[in-house]
C-alpha cells in the first residue's frame, strides 16, 4: 500500500539524521557520481606530499565516477596559487612572530632586572652586588639564553617548510597537481554555461533564493559581485542537471564538500543535517538521491568500501585541513577581540569589501583579505572593523562589532610586546612619542608594498585618535 501523501511529499524531512553509520551509505561509494567541491581539491595543495600521494592513490579507485562542474573547474584553476601563497605567508609570519616575541621576552627580562637594579641602587648601594646582577643578566647573556629556544622553534618551522613540497611557483611553472587532477576526470568535467543561462541562474539566486535563504549558497549573499556570490548555486545547478542524465535507477550523487555552513546543512534542531529541502530538489528535478560528505567522512568511506590505503596520519591530516573551513559560527551580538579574531571567519566577501573601500590596490593585500589561514583572520577583522568606524564603508546586516585596535595614543603600554611609535618613521606615523603600535600591525605593513602601507598608517592613526576622543 502507497504511504500518505503527507508522507511521499515531505519524505525528505521526516529522514532521520545521515550519519556514516548508515546502511543506504554503501550503494553511493558504489555506484554514485561523486561530485568533489573546489575546497577539497585545492585540499591537495594543503597535504604534505606523503598524504598528497595516498588521497590521490585513493582518488583514482573512483577516478570513473568522478565528475566536475565548470564552476568547480574555474575556481579550482584560479585559486591554487592563492593557497600556496597563503601557506608560505602564513609560515613566514610565524617566523616573524617567534622573533618578535624572543625580542620582547629579551626586552623584558632586561627590563625586570632594571626593576631590581633600580632597588639595590636605592636601598642597598652596594656596587658588588650590582656588577655581579649587570653580568648576570647582560643582554648579550639573555640571548646567549634564549638562543636555545629560537633554535629549537626555527627547526619546527624549518621542518613544516620542509614538509611541503610545492611553492606558488610551482603553479606557474610546472604544477605538479593539475595534471594528475586532469588523469582523475579525463573528459568529465562540465561545459561552460551560455551567458544567457548564467544570468538566468545570478538572477534567480539574488533576486529569489538567496532573500528567502534557500539552500544552498545563501550565506554567500553580499559577496562583492553577484557571480561571486552565487557560486555554491551555480555549482548546484550543473548538479542537478548532471544528475538528470544518469541512467534511470542509478541516480545518485555523494557530494564532498569542506563547507558545512548553514547555507548546507540544517542546524535548527541541535543536530547538523543536510537541508531537507536541497534532496527534495534534486529529486524532484531530477530523479536523483543524494548525499552530503565532508572530506574526513568520505576518504573513511573509500577505505572501508573500497579498501583504500591510507595511514593514520593522512586521516589525521584530512581532518585537520578540513577543519580549516569550519571556523565556529558567528552568533547575534558576537563582539571580535584580537584575542578572538583567528578562531573566527569573516562573513563571505566581507574583508574584500573592506579592502576595497579602504581604497588598497596591491595584489599582496588582496591575497591576504581572500585567504582562509587563520592567521590571517586579525588583520582582516581589523580592517572590516577600522572601515566601519571610519564609516569607509556602510555596515552591513548582521556584521559583527570589531573591537581590535592596530595602535593606541596614550602613555601606558597596552601590553608587553605592543611598539613605541618610534619604530617608525616621521613621515609615516604622527605622534610617534605618544602611541603604541601592535606588533601584528607592524608585520602586516611589513610586507605592504609603500602606496597601501600609507593607507594602513592612516587608518590606524585615525582610529587611535578616534579611540582617545571622550565619549559624551
């Protein structure tokens, strides 16, 4: 007997929550077309080269159902060297940030032995003592001290260079990835949409779904540019219309995606889902059931099903890019601290939108602003947060309040490793014997070419002395 038609029509959301326990999960690392997202191949670029080689090896044993949407295409061609440069970025700024912090711990042992010094000189005036302390704790001597410890970090760092084998000159030379990328799809990859079809699909993204946050790809809206924003929906699309052309009775895809925001997944509940409505849809278009992975659950899938070799450590290493792409949530009334700012990601285009209304140019700043490293999550913050401020830029809905100062007017330190405003220059800092400037600030103008320098300057001497105003 036919279930109700209160039950075949609203099947999809009375399904349990998919987990990787499923019976049904089987048949889809079997026989489904396996759609992989832009984020989990630019993941390759990520793994060290051991792992690199073990998901490619585990790749391969699916390589005949693998396809790829256009839209995956570009972004995947476009965003590789974005990802090697932010590595080496983000590398070369932890280098910088063992230095300063050395530097400052060198700066403050001096300065605690001044303390005592000041106290014997005072007090005890006994000038023995006091030769004996300035042998002690010379400065040549504290870094003699600290000198074991910058070894040991530059070694930790030097091996996690070392691990990785690629360069962004890799990409513009010989990418070593792209090719065998190629291998893995042949001829399998979509064809560009007409420009007639791609309005069509911008429009009824920004015009209909995303206001009505209909999955997926709603959590993108305010991107900088609408194609920017549609693209989850674009690659939806060539889903389902790829969906559609399977043979009847093997319609099936398992698609594998880092991105488990809202704009995929139901969290309504307490529970994380994907949204009912997204298989509801691909089966009523096209006939097709589908399922949602993340990286980890899928690679865990071809070793069981399809007895797939791969280590320990290249799960552990799967997990932990992955994890790079699900920064907690931001939640109403969230307020981003210094403190705070790596374990939190932007709002999609956001950081770009204040890049640009700051009025910066350099591709190096552009490079940081579009980068997922948390480490390069502050200055962002920073920046959506000083243009706001300012009013550089109109806030958008539901931003989230910045509270992170790149310098401060005042006499009192803000904390041990912030700089006078005497490191830099006259001509670039105004009230250099009465400012603070945070080291982080310092690195970031550090490797700004000259022209967005000056702008970054100007920015954080405004905000300092708009900081400084008594409020009425």
């Amino acid at each position: 007997m036919e279930d109700p038609a209160l039950l075949r029509r609203f099947h999809a959301w009375l399904q349990p929550v998919p987990s990787p326990q499923d019976t049904a999960r089987l048949v889809f690392f079997q026989d489904a077309l396996i759609v992989l997202d832009t984020n989990v191949l630019l993941s390759l670029y990520e793994y060290t080269a051991e792992s690199r080689e073990e998901v490619l090896a585990a790749l391969s044993q699916v390589s005949g159902r693998l396809w790829m949407p256009y839209q995956v295409g570009l972004e995947f061609v476009r965003g590789r060297r974005s990802v090697l440069e932010s590595r080496k970025r983000v590398l070369g700024d932890a280098s910088k940030s063992v230095n300063a912090k050395l530097t400052a711990a060198c700066q403050a042992v001096i300065a605690a032995k001044n303390t005592v010094r000041a106290q014997l000189e005072k007090y005890a005036r006994v000038p023995g003592e006091i030769e004996a302390l300035e042998q002690l704790v010379s400065e040549a001597a504290v870094r003699d001290h600290l000198a074991v410890y910058h070894d040991a970090f530059k070694a930790h760092l030097d091996m996690l260079k070392n691990g990785h084998d690629l360069t962004p000159v890799n990409v513009d030379t010989a990418d070593p990835i792209l090719p065998r990328v190629a291998d893995l799809y042949g001829d399998r990859v979509g064809h560009q949409p007409d420009d007639q079809l791609l309005q069509q699909r911008l429009d009824e993204a920004v015009a209909f779904r995303f206001p009505n946050q209909i999955p997926p790809g709603f959590k993108d809206f305010g991107k900088a540019t609408p194609l920017n924003a549609a693209g989850d929906f674009l690659i939806w699309e060539e889903v389902i219309e790829q969906a559609a052309l399977l043979p009847d009775g093997n319609r099936r895809v398992l698609f594998v995606s880092n991105d488990v925001k809202e704009d995929w997944y139901d969290t309504s509940n307490g529970k994380q889902r994907p949204w009912p409505a997204l298989l509801d849809e691909i089966q009523r278009r096209a006939g097709a059931e589908l399922r949602l992975e993340t990286p980890p659950d899928f690679y865990a899938g071809v070793g069981e099903y399809l007895h797939a070799e791969l280590a320990e450590d290249t799960y552990a290493e799967i997990r932990r890019v992955s994890e790079t792409f699900t920064p907690p949530a931001l939640d109403d009334g969230t307020v981003v601290l210094a403190r705070t700012a790596a374990k939190l990601a932007p709002p999609g285009g956001l950081p770009i939108t204040a890049y640009r209304s700051a009025g910066l140019t350099s591709p190096i700043l552009r490079s940081t602003m579009e980068s997922l490293a948390p480490e390069d999550r502050l200055a962002q913050w920073w920046l959506i947060g000083v243009t706001a401020q300012l009013q550089r830029r109109e806030v958008t809905e539901g931003e989230p309040l910045v509270d992170i100062a790149a310098a401060v007017r005042g006499g009192e330190m803000p904390a041990p490793d912030w700089k006078p405003g005497t490191v830099l220059p006259s001509g670039e800092w105004i009230h250099r014997e009465s400012s603070w400037i945070a080291p982080w600030f310092l690195d970031l103008l550090g490797s700004s070419p000259s022209a967005d320098r000056g702008i970054l300057s100007a920015l954080a001497s405004e905000q300092a002395a708009e900081n400084q105003r008594p409020t009425t």
